[in-house]
C-alpha cells in the first residue's frame, strides 16, 4: 500500500505547500482536497499498515495543521461597529 499511496501523498503535500503560498484566493478548497488525500491515506493505512506510510500520513497531518493553524492566525478580523 505504501507503494500506491506514496507518490499522491507526496504531490498533495508539494503541490499543496505551493498552492497555500501563491493561491491565497483557493486557500478553503485546498483545505478541503488536502483532507480528503489524508482520509485516503488514513484508510490506505487502516488496509495494510507499516512505518513508513504513518510517518508520511504524520508530516502530511502536521503540513495540514500547520497551514489551517496560519490562515486562522492571520485571518482578517471584521471590523465591529
């Protein structure tokens, strides 16, 4: 399984790093598709399990974590009135 997953696991989070820096406008839609990748990842784990496929289903999760943590840091704030 780690074989099949590897390579789509590696081009969401790659594409997804370039995507949340230099498509702002895109940012809810990437959340949405890197999630699915990782629920696909999770149930490619829940098949057959090894290491290796964990440590990268791990850095994709903190990547994830990691971007949704920043756009809700650096959100605009709606002005109050």
């Amino acid at each position: 399984m780690l074989s099949a997953l590897s390579l789509p696991l590696l081009f969401a989070m790659i594409g997804g790093g370039w995507a949340y820096l230099y498509r702002p406008e895109r940012r809810n839609a990437l959340m949405f598709t890197l999630m699915l990748f990782l629920l696909l990842g999770a149930w490619g784990y829940r098949q057959q399990s090894s290491a290796e496929l964990l440590g990268l289903l791990g850095v994709l999760a903190l990547g994830i974590f990691a971007m949704l943590l920043h756009t809700l840091l650096h959100a605009p704030q709606p002005e109050h009135q």
